[in-house]
C-alpha cells in the first residue's frame, strides 16, 4: 500500500526518533523503516504498526485514502436508513412467522 513517505518521517522527527527507535516501537526491522520512509509502501501490517505507534488514523499516511478523496470532491452525503430498507427483512420475518404459525396449527389439528 502506498503511503505518504514525508508525513511518517515529519511524525517520526518530531517526536525526535530515530529509525531503529521507530523500528522497535513498530517492532519491524530497521530496514522496513528505512524502506517505508524511502519508497513510500508498506504492507497492511506495516501501516498498522505505524498507526497504533504514533496514535493516529489510517486515513493520515495512507495516499490511496488520499488521493481517493482529491479524485472524488463530490463525496454524496450520507443518507439515514428508513424504514424501506428494512421492508425485505420485514417481509421474510412476516412470512416465515406466518409459515410457523401454519404448520404449529396443522400440526395440532392432525
């Protein structure tokens, strides 16, 4: 995953870190660090580490969250569920409870 090489190293600065410190705290190697700071990717549990270290969300380092959010600057809000979207669930319990109920009374009726 690509991620935004100057943010991890601005955090890791600024905290007055080294690489091997970081490293350590991540509990990666050096060399992951150094990659990471260089390329600009690391793997899902790389950036999780890195998250969790420097107590911050995903969306901060990771470009694909980025760039996503740059491409698509007409984000549609959000709309709150209404009663129509449970309608299927709904009609499934209806039906199911419709089909119990008849075949507890046919079953008692025998």
């Amino acid at each position: 995953m690509q991620i935004d090489a100057a943010k991890v190293i601005e955090l890791r600065s600024s905290r007055g870190w080294t690489q091997q410190h970081l490293a350590d705290a991540c509990a990666v190697s050096l060399r992951t660090i150094q990659r990471v700071e260089k390329d600009g990717f690391a793997s899902q549990e790389t950036v999780a580490a890195l998250c969790s270290v420097y107590e911050i969300e995903r969306q901060v380092i990771e470009l694909d969250t980025i760039a996503k959010a740059s491409t698509n600057n007409t984000l549609k809000p959000q709309r709150s569920p209404s009663w129509l979207d449970a309608l299927p669930m709904l009609v499934t319990l209806l039906l199911g409870m419709a089909i119990g109920i008849g075949l507890t009374l046919w079953l008692t009726n025998r």
